[in-house]
C-alpha cells in the first residue's frame, strides 16, 4: 500500500527502513522522502515505522534474544 503518494513510499518500504535499523521519522524521511513534501503521511508511516521495529530488532539479534529467554 502507498503511504507517501508524493514520493511513492510504500508500506513495504517502511517496513524495510525499519529492518535496516531506521528508528526515527527523521531518519525515514531521510533514508525514503517519506513525509518530505506534505507531510500528510506522516503519522501512518510513524505507525509502521514503530509495528516494524520490535520484529527488525529480533530477526538482527537473534543470539541476544535466546540469551534473555535462558
């Protein structure tokens, strides 16, 4: 789905960003142009942003996350 109809952002895009460890909407808008012209997009990309982040940390440090299940 397009997030960002200025700059053709989609959700998958995001989703990627967050994977690569972008962490901020600065960061997003930096690394994509998500939320660069308008604006409008920005509080549903924070949103994906924010829902890609916890699975983007695990799928990283997996050896970390076994060692706080132990």
């Amino acid at each position: 789905m397009y997030v960002c109809i200025c700059n053709g952002i989609t959700d998958h895009q995001i989703r990627e960003a967050a994977a690569a460890g972008c962490s901020t909407v600065a960061e997003l808008t930096m690394r994509t142009g998500a939320g660069a012209n308008c604006g409008s997009c920005l509080d549903m990309a924070m949103g994906i942003l924010q829902s890609a982040q916890p699975a983007a940390r695990e799928s990283l440090f997996p050896i970390i996350a076994l060692s706080h299940a132990a």
